[in-house]
C-alpha cells in the first residue's frame, strides 16, 4: 500500500519525505516531541533536517527539533525520532515559523507572542559544522513587534525579518539584526534596526518573510496597502555593496495588486536563475480565491528591471486549488510547485457552478492537494486606517 502523509488520532501531526510521488513517513510526532509543526524545514551540511512545532514539548509551547541523518549525503538514512533541542516555556509566545542557520551552524527564529510583541532567538552551536553540539536554551536576541514570519541571515551574519504591525505608522516593518562581530564569532546588536517604515500607499501588514538577491537587495510582501489597498510587491535596494551593504530607507513598489491581478499576498517570494520573482496571492484574480504570478526582470542579474505589472500564471476557480497560502518552491528545471488552503476535490460550494470555466494548468505548475485543515492558518485583513 503506498504511504500517505497523514495526522491519526493517535499522532500529532507528521513530516514527509516527497521520493516520487510515494511520500516516506520520517517521523511521528507525539506531543511529548513537538506538536503542530507550521513552519518548514532546513537542511545542514551533513543532510540533518531542523525545524519547530507551535505546540507540545515538555512546557507544551513548542519546540526546536533535529531529524538526524545518520546516513550519507548521498544515501541519507533518518531517524525516525525527533531529536528536541529545544523546548519552549511559553513565557513569550510559540515558534510558529521555521528556523534559519547561519554558516557558523547557528540556528535562528522567531516567537510569536500571545497577541503581544514577538521576540527574535538564537539556539548557538558550541561545536563545530561537522559535529554540532546545539545550547539547550535559546538566547532571546530583543523583542519586536508582532512576527508572523521566519528571518534571513546573509553572508556577513545579519539577520533579516518583518513585523505585521508596529513601526512609526504601525504598519509593518523590516528590521535587522547586525552581526558587530565575525562570522566565527557573531555578537548581535542588543536592539533591531529598523530599515523601513511602511506607510500604508507603499504597504501594510507583511505576513511573510524576505528574499535576498546577489546584490544584497531585499525582497518580500505585504498583504495589504498599495495604491489600491490590495498588498504589494516591495524591494529594498543595497545602496553599498554586498560586504558592506547600505539599505535605502523607502522602499520601492514593484507591483501594487489591484484584485483582478490578485490581491492579499500571504506568502513570500522566490526568484529564478535569471531574477525573475513569483509568488501567490490568497485572494484576488478571475475567481476571486487566489493567484500565481510572476514578476518579470527585464534586465540583467547585475542591473535587474522589474516588470510594473505582474504576469498571472494560473487564477484558481474552487476546482483546481483555492486560497494559496504558502509560498512556492521549484525544481532545477524551473517547474513551480506550490499548496493552496482549499479547493480541489473539497471545493467550495460556491465555486461549482464555475467548475465549467476551469483553465488548463500548464504542466510547468503543478499544485499539491489540499492542506489538512489544521494547519491553514485563518487571518482576516486589517482595516486600512
């Protein structure tokens, strides 16, 4: 019988290996190690996988948790239980995102507070690459404001990330973390810099994380504000150089959604060999449940051009997918491959009556089947102010 990825009453959810399209079931979770895994993964040198869970552990407050590959990178082989680094006390809030690694072997991420400030950690490595030996407690590197997304670390060890709200306009912000020491040896600013204010016409409310291009420019979301109040496509520019990289202080508007293009950009971005960004939107397009589109450069890697208006690549109607909440990935040959929180088989009532209008997928998307209900996160937007 093939595997199925799938949460039984007596499990707490799984993670999956996709091999084809049998997926192999690494590990179990059981509450004790972790519970509701959100955020994504990571991969080490040695082909170790990393990650956190919103809930269980010892304090039921989410955890920090290692798959070892006690395999090759070649022929890994998994352990099929979790390994705890970390368990959180809930003092602050729960890691509902992933984490990020420095090239020291240093692990990052984010809490999310109770409906109050989230905060920004650390989990240091006092071993080495090949060897790790991971703190047992996270260090808390500041609060910030309320974090609905995971951080970037760039090659000199800053730390990157965004806040839903807070900021001079208490529209969202995107704040750094500057590394004042080496990459051997990181020591953190005490408190953030803020790079941008966002200011509502040039975006509101960032719910997903950055992208960084070679040049050190930055890129992301926000799920509303923009011209036409239905989020935006941003880039902050480095002004210096990539070793020591100068961010302006506004950022620049690529697209401003208008509705019919897509609107309530959740996710984040990624971008392709030759600089061009795509994402999804949750909401908007044809039907009205959510898009994929691409961000065409016009010009170079060293001097990229950005297209002002997105290009839509599939609009969801209810029976091919509704409500892309995730952000997407892609393969070595460029196909794009991607989650969306309802439709398919499961659609909407309300969009059967358009099942007849349903569009073709170019071969080139490919969208998973429906995510299992728990995990799709329900946000309802702000009203502008």
């Amino acid at each position: 019988m093939p595997a199925r990825c799938s949460r039984s009453k007596t499990s707490a959810h799984s993670q999956c290996r996709f091999t084809a399209s049998t997926p192999s079931l690494l590990v179990n979770f059981n509450g004790f190690n972790g519970q509701y895994p959100f955020g994504g993964l990571i991969a080490d040198a040695s082909g170790n996988l990393f990650g956190t869970t919103a809930g269980g552990g010892v304090n039921n407050a989410g955890t920090v948790f290692e798959i070892k590959n006690i395999g090759t990178l070649a022929a890994p082989i998994y352990s099929s239980t979790p390994t705890t680094l970390v368990s959180f006390n809930n003092s602050n809030g729960s890691p509902f995102y992933g984490v990020t690694m420095d090239a020291s072997g240093n692990l990052f991420g984010t809490i999310t507070g109770n409906g109050n400030n989230g905060s920004v950690f650390e989990i240091q490595n006092a071993g080495t690459l090949a060897a790790p030996v991971y703190a047992s407690s996270p260090t808390t590197l500041a609060s910030v404001g309320i974090i609905d997304a995971g951080l970037i670390v760039d090659a000199n060890g800053n730390l990157f990330g965004t806040t839903e709200t807070g900021g001079s306009n208490n529209a969202g912000t995107v704040f750094e973390y500057q590394n004042i020491g080496t990459l051997a040896a990181p020591v953190y600013a005490s408190t953030p810099s803020v790079l941008v204010n966002f200011k509502f016409y040039n975006g509101q409310d960032p719910l997903a994380g950055l992208i960084a291009d070679a040049n050190g420019d930055l890129f992301g979301t926000t799920s509303q504000g923009g011209a036409l109040d239905h989020g935006t496509v941003f880039e902050i520019k480095n002004i210096g150089t990539a070793v020591a990289p100068v961010y302006a202080s506004n950022v620049t508007t690529l697209v401003s959604f208008n509705g019919s293009d897509g609107s309530f950009p959740v996710a984040g971005l990624i971008a392709d060999a030759r600089g061009n960004l795509f994402g999804t939107t949750n909401t908007g397009g044809e039907w009205g449940v959510g898009t994929v589109f691409e961000i065409q450069n016009t010009g170079t890697l060293a001097a990229p051009v950005y297209a002002s208006s997105p290009t839509t690549l599939v609009t969801f109607n209810g029976s091919n997918g509704a409500n892309p909440h995730g952000a997407l990935i892609a393969d070595v040959n460029g196909n794009l491959f991607g989650t969306t929180a309802g439709g398919g088989g499961g659609a909407r009532p309300d969009m059967a009556a358009r099942r007849s209008k349903s569009p073709v997928l170019a071969s080139r998307y490919r969208y998973l089947r429906r995510l299992p209900e728990p995990l799709v996160a329900r946000r309802r937007p702000r009203k502008r102010r």
